[in-house]
C-alpha cells in the first residue's frame, strides 16, 4: 500500500517545495538588488569622503606653507648666529692675540 501511494507522496512533496524553492530564488534575486544598490551609494559616498579630504588639505596647504617658511627663517636665522659668533670668536682672539 505504502508502495503505491510513493509517487503520490512526492508528487504532492514537489508541489509544496515548488513554491518554497520559487520564493527562495526570488529572495535571492531581491537581495542581490538590494546589495547592488547599497554598494554602488557606498562607493559614491566613499569617493565623496575623499573629496571632503583633499579640499580639507588644500583649505590647510597654507598653514604647511607658513610653518615651512619659519623653518627657514629660523634655519636662516640659525647660520647668520652661528657667522656672529665665528667672527666675535675670531675679534676676542685677535684681542686677545695682540694685548
């Protein structure tokens, strides 16, 4: 009996699968949309962030400049020293040298 109700019970298996196996795959489909869209606002608001970074660094590229130049003033101010002191060394010696 069991035997010959077998390709009943499958048939009526595969109907109630038939559905659950469409949805399934329509899911898929959905959240492949879904992800598609998120991904390409992703990647957008990324390169928007980029963006904001590099106009952040140029609204700031004065303040590097401005430290860059008292660098060298102060280097500059550094050697014109150093020079003073050279030649006061070599005044005190020749002072010394002749008294």
């Amino acid at each position: 009996m069991f035997i010959e109700q077998l390709p009943y019970l499958v048939l009526v298996a595969l109907e109630y699968l038939r559905p659950l196996v469409i949805e399934g795959l329509l899911d898929v489909v959905e959240l492949v949309t879904v992800v598609r869209a998120h991904l390409s606002e992703l990647e957008l608001h990324g390169r928007d962030q980029q963006i904001d970074v590099v106009v952040l660094l140029l609204e700031r590229v004065h303040i590097l400049i401005i430290f860059g130049l008292e660098l060298l003033h102060k280097l500059a101010d550094q050697v014109l020293l150093l020079g003073d002191d050279l030649l006061a060394g070599v005044l005190l010696l020749v002072d010394v040298l002749e008294t």
